[in-house]
C-alpha cells in the first residue's frame, strides 16, 4: 500500500512537470530611454520583445497600445504567439527637458498581462550654432545697408518687394547682426567640420504680414509670421521661413515647404534660401521655427509707393529660433549641398514689421493682386475636384 502510494506521488510529480503550465505573459525590457540634442532631433526606432510561454501560448493573440504621446508612433501594435512589438521616436516639436509615455501589451487570460513598458525621451537644450547681438551702427553703415536692401529687393514669397520698406526696417541708433555662438559645442570627431549654415555677418528681420482681398472669407485672406535673412555681401543672395497663421506668436512647428506651397501659403510654413545670381536654390522641407515674441511695436504709417502702395507698416521686435532646419540644394551649384541652420534670436530680438495690406483699397499692390488671383484659382480647382453631394 505504502509502495503504490509512493509510485502514485511519484507519477503525479513526473505528470506535472512535463506539463505546458499557465499562459504566462512577459516583455523583454520593462524601461526604454532615449536622448538627443535639440539641435539634432531624429526618428529613432525601438523595440520590446514579447514573450508568451505555457499552454497555448503559440496561438494566443496579443495586443499593444500607448499613452497618446504625439512623439511616438506604435509600428507593431499585435502579433500571435512570441514575438516583438517596436515603434517610432519623432520627438521634433519637443521643448528641453524629459517625457515619458508608456507601452502596454495585453494578452487575455495570461499571468503577467498587461505588461507595460515605460519609454523616456530625454531632449537636451543645447546651445545654437547662430545667434544675434546688438550693437551701435559704424559711420555710413546704416545708409549702406538701406541701399543694399534696396538693392537686393528681398521679397516675401507669392506677394512681393520689401525694399520699400528699408528705411523702416533699420533702426536708427542700432544694428542686430548674427554671431557664431561661442556655447555652440565643438565637434566630437577632430577636423569635423560644424553643420553648413548661413554665414555670420548676415542680417535678420521679422515679418508679421496679414494681406485679405475684397471679401472676408479665408480664400481671400493670407497671415504669415516668420523671419528673413540676407547676405550684405552678395545682394542676390536671402533666405526665409515663415508659417502661415493668425497668431501673434507660436512654439516650435514643423516646416515643409512642398506642403506649404501646395495650399498657396494659407497653411503650413515653408522655407528656403537662393542665391539668385548663381540660379542656386536650397529649399526647407523638415526642421522647425519658432516666434516667441512679437511686441515693441512703434508708430503705423501707411506705405506711399512701391508694391505695397496703401498698406500699413508698424516697426516691432521679434524674437523666435529656427532648429535644424535643413535645406537640400535644388538647383545650381553653390555650396554647400544641404544648409542646415540652428539659430536662436529670442535673446538678443531682431527688428521687423507687421505689414497689413486690404486689396484693392487701400493697398494697391500687385503682388497682393496676382497672389489673391491664385488663391481664387486654387479654390475654383478644389470646387472642380470636390465630388458631387449625395442626395
């Protein structure tokens, strides 16, 4: 008796661990963490493993999800059996500082479910490669840089000239020029050279433009907000990013100038730069800008002649930063071949104008005029594609 018993708990034990056992849920890493420079944001790709061991465990359906964070993007959000889940990193609107959001994997009826992953991204506030300062105008300079913005004929995109507007552009006692940051780290690999951007020396100004035609619906209107720049040396040679929007101010936004010149300038914000007497063009496609401050303003005037003949111009400070704003050459053959450019003007502002034209009276200008004529176009060709209402 005693000896069958002793064979029956020896069988019994032999039975259980030969079994699958319960359905049991793990991951891999219970943490991911990631860092980078604010000046060089990128798409990152990570990954957990998702282990399913005990009975049944190779047909059982698992299930992934996340807090919502607008940075990370779930590429496999389910799978059967064991396996991996991953997502995407774009952590490209993000201020300094450290966000978490978490990834939880759910497989009904297994111990250990949901699992969840935490995943940290760490931004750090590194210092710009391109700042500006301040200082008092040598004798004759002012006049030789109204003449050469003049010259230049710096023009906002889709509706015209700004060289009208020079002498109010230019303060009186002062000049804003761009510096080389003396923060800005040095490169880690010796002999490497900094990122290619516009060169020190050159000069910025901050344009806050509204233009509406004789109607007041958003086809007619146009509102931008955004920065320029030039080369004093080379008249021929400006850049410019602006965003299209009714803000005064605004955070970090993402720049495409494809998207933004699609919708005719009404939505997005766009960007570029052109060397006009090499026919070298660079235009901005990815990267972000920022305009922190939009205040100071001085006296409004109404603009006598040129193309913005009519309008108003209001002088005002601006403060704001474009980080890695990166600008692939499109035609010509200027060096270099991609601009990227990392400046922080919300320390030291740069001077500007909030410029508003209503077409055709009082402003008279063309360019408003051929630009109103396209937003008209583009509407009348998005009524043509639109699909016929059901009844």
């Amino acid at each position: 008796m005693a000896a069958a018993l002793t064979g029956s708990v020896v069988a019994s034990g032999c039975s259980e661990s030969t079994s699958p056992g319960a359905l049991t849920l793990a991951v891999t890493s219970a943490s991911r963490s990631f860092g980078v420079n604010q000046d060089s944001v990128t798409v990152s790709v990570d990954s957990a493993g998702v282990r399913l061991t005990g009975s049944g465990a190779s047909a059982t359906r698992w299930t992934a999800t996340h807090g919502g964070a607008e940075w990370l993007t779930l590429v496999t959000s389910s799978g059967t059996g064991s396996g991996a889940v991953r997502w995407v990193l774009y952590p490209i609107n993000l201020a300094p500082g450290t966000y978490v959001d978490t990834v939880t994997v759910v497989a009904q009826g297994a111990k250990g479910s949901p699992a969840v992953i935490l995943d940290s991204v760490t931004i750090r506030g590194t210092p710009a490669q391109l700042i500006t300062v301040r200082r008092a105008w040598l004798p004759g300079e002012r006049a030789a840089a109204v003449a050469a913005f003049q010259a230049n004929h710096t023009t906002v995109p889709y509706v015209g000239d700004l060289s009208d507007l020079a002498p109010s552009l230019f303060d009186p006692d002062s000049v804003t020029v761009i510096i080389a940051n003396p923060l800005y780290p040095a490169p880690q690999t010796p002999g490497m050279p900094l990122a290619p951007a516009f060169a020190t020396g050159w000069g910025a100004i901050g344009v806050d433009i509204f233009v509406q035609g004789k109607t007041s619906t958003p086809w007619d209107t146009l509102s931008w907000l955004g920065v320029m720049w030039w080369n004093p040396a080379d008249t021929t040679w400006k850049g410019w990013t602006i965003r299209a929007t009714t803000a005064t101010t605004y955070s970090l936004y993402n720049v495409s100038t494809s998207a933004f010149d699609a919708s005719n300038g009404t939505t997005g914000a766009g960007g570029g730069e052109a060397q006009q007497s090499t026919g070298t063009y660079w235009e901005a496609n990815s990267g972000r800008i920022q305009i922190s401050y939009n205040a100071g303003c001085g006296t409004t005037t109404t603009i006598p002649s040129g193309v913005w003949k009519g309008g108003t111009t209001t002088p005002c400070t601006f403060g704001g930063r474009l980080v890695t704003l990166t600008m692939p050459r499109v035609t010509g053959t200027t060096a270099p071949a991609t601009q990227t450019i990392n400046f922080d003007f919300r320390t030291v502002r740069i001077q500007g104008s909030r410029i508003t034209c209503v077409f055709p009276t009082p402003c008279t200008s063309v360019g408003v005029s051929a630009a109103i004529a396209r937003l008209h176009a583009s509407r009348a060709a998005s009524v043509r594609r639109a699909p016929a209402r059901q009844p």
